[in-house]
C-alpha cells in the first residue's frame, strides 16, 4: 500500500519522547527549557545533487542530516533540546525512509535532541532535507562567539582535518584519489561527529569558536572579521588526517585548509588556559590542537616549517561563487 503524508511520518519518524516533551502529533511541540537558559537554534538546508550524492547510503545522509546541525550547537557552546525536520521528495520509497530515519533518529537519541516535529512534501525533482535544531545555554551564558577572539588567545582545532575532502574529491572521480585512499577517508565525509560535549566544555575555558564546515581558512577568517583581528597559523602544527600524509603536500595543503565538510570545532582561548583545554580534550578522548594565535595585525598568515608563506588558491565552498556537485 502506497504510503500517504501520515503513514510515512507515524511509521518511520515517530519515536519516543522524554516525559516532559510533546513531539509529533500535535499542532506544534512543546519543549521544556532549564530555568533561565536562553534557546539556540539553527538550520541547515540540503538538496541532492548539491550538498549530497544521489546514491549515498540513506543511513548516512539520515546521520549527516542532523550533525551537520548539532555540529552548529556545538559551536555555540549549546545543549541540545529538540530537533524539526522537513523533507520534500519525489517519491515516498519505504527502503529509503527505512534507512535514512535509523541514521537520523539513531543520533537523535544518542545526542538526546529528540525529533519534536517536521512536515513532509512531495518534491518535483529532488531531494530536500531541512533540520530546525533547538539548543539551550546556561543562565547567564551568552555561547560561543564568533567575535570573542582577543589578541593574544591561541587558536585550536579538534580532531584532525582533510579527510572529507579527500572522500568527495575520490566520489567525484578525481583520479588523484585512489579506491583505498577514498576508503580511508569516507567516513569523515559521512559521518562526522558534532562536538557538543566539547563545545560544552569551552563554555568557561574559549574565548570564540565556529564548526569548520565551508574550510577552515574560510571559515578562521569569519572569526577574524567577527572579531576584528588577524592570525599567524603554523601549518607544520596542523592536525592532518593519516590517510593524506603521503599524498602531494599542494593536494593536501588544499584539504586541510580549504577543504569543508569537517564539522571540528576551531576555537581561540587564552594562553592561560592551555593546560585547562588539553586537560578537557582528554577527558572527552579528543584530539585538540594548538595552530597559531591571533594577532593585532589584520589577515591571516598561514606559515610551512621554513617560516615561509603558504599560498592559498581555494578560500572554502560558497552556493553561490561555487557549482561544487556533492
């Protein structure tokens, strides 16, 4: 039997709730916020054929539907609540929704930011995906910020970076990328891991922070701007994926520092907490980098091992300058 808008949404989106939270079913939800807390919300918006392959596995684009949106929270700093999400497609196939509802509802559970409500459509062509995800800050926390860098604070990365443009450099079919490199790498690209407890953690420890998801130069620079200073990056420090330590330094460089689709967090603290930031990465069992430091001087000044220049060709993904396929 053909499934219609009601049927798709109570067999493959309805799951259970916490007490004190009314999700799907009703005309809106209701979400319960700590006492003082202030909310966090963000969006993000994926169409097939620009943010995704037509052939991914749905379990994963169900994952990276809703990471690439916790990854946003945890860069505030956020707590998440709840989540909404709206998907318009071309046909209701039960194989897909099967798959792609257990990616999304299997990191829903697992990052406690329950599925509260959404609304399907039909689509004429295409896949769209959006996700709405709600988060909290503490009574009198104002997050993470973009424009909280000082001059002075050292700029960290967690985790390591390249892999994921690696993966959707070997999907795309450059020849560059060899079937076991494109092995090595395609988790990354699909399945990353939003830094909550991290961003979490930061609250009283970092001065600024941004999930690197358009490149990390691109995206150290938003913060420059935000914060009206400029940065010295060392790229010997650079934390690089294994699977690109062999690879030609131009097509690595090229990956760790525009390549997107990361979803690590980049974050400045002062030079006082370093011990206090290596500490937390430890207790979270998470690689966190020292890079550089921000400068009075404006720009941003990425240096090899010889202290020299590395010129940067390709600044991050942008919809609008870019036709990039994914």
């Amino acid at each position: 039997m053909a499934l219609d808008e009601f049927s798709l949404i109570r067999q493959f989106f309805t799951a259970s709730m916490p007490a004190n939270v009314l999700g799907p079913g009703d005309d809106a939800a209701r979400v319960p916020m700590p006492l003082g807390a202030q909310l966090v919300v963000t969006k993000d918006l994926l169409i097939e054929g620009q943010h995704f392959f037509p052939n991914v596995k749905p379990l994963s684009l169900g994952y990276k539907s809703l990471a690439v949106n916790l990854s946003d929270l945890a860069a505030m700093g956020a707590t998440p609540v709840g989540c909404l999400l709206g998907l318009g497609l071309p046909k209701a196939d039960p194989v897909w929704l099967q798959g792609f509802s257990e990616g999304f509802l299997s990191l829903s559970q697992a990052a406690q930011c329950p599925l509260v409500g959404g609304d399907t459509v039909r689509a004429q062509d295409l896949a769209i995906i959006s996700v709405t995800a709600l988060g909290a800050l503490p009574s009198g926390q104002t997050g993470l910020l973009r424009s909280g860098a000082q001059v002075g604070d050292d700029i960290w990365v967690s985790g390591y970076l390249g892999a994921a443009h690696i993966a959707l450099l070997g999907l795309q079919g450059d020849d560059r990328i060899s079937a076991q490199r494109l092995e090595q790498t395609r988790h990354a690209l699909e399945k990353p891991q939003p830094r909550l407890a991290l961003g979490q953690g930061l609250l009283n420890l970092a001065h600024s922070a941004i999930d690197i998801s358009d490149g990390f130069v691109q995206d150290l620079g938003h913060v420059l701007t935000a914060s009206v200073c400029g940065a010295t990056i060392d790229y010997a420090a650079m934390p690089i994926h294994p699977a690109l330590l062999d690879i030609p330094l131009a097509l690595q460089q090229e990956a760790v520092l525009s390549g997107g689709d990361v979803f690590e967090l980049c974050f400045t603290a002062p030079e006082s907490n370093r011990a206090a930031v290596l500490a937390l990465g430890k207790a979270l069992n998470i690689q966190v980098t020292r890079v550089g430091a921000i400068e009075q001087t404006s720009g941003l000044r990425v240096l090899d091992q010889f202290a020299q220049p590395i010129k940067i060709s390709y600044g991050g993904f942008d919809h609008f300058k870019d036709h990039e396929k994914r």
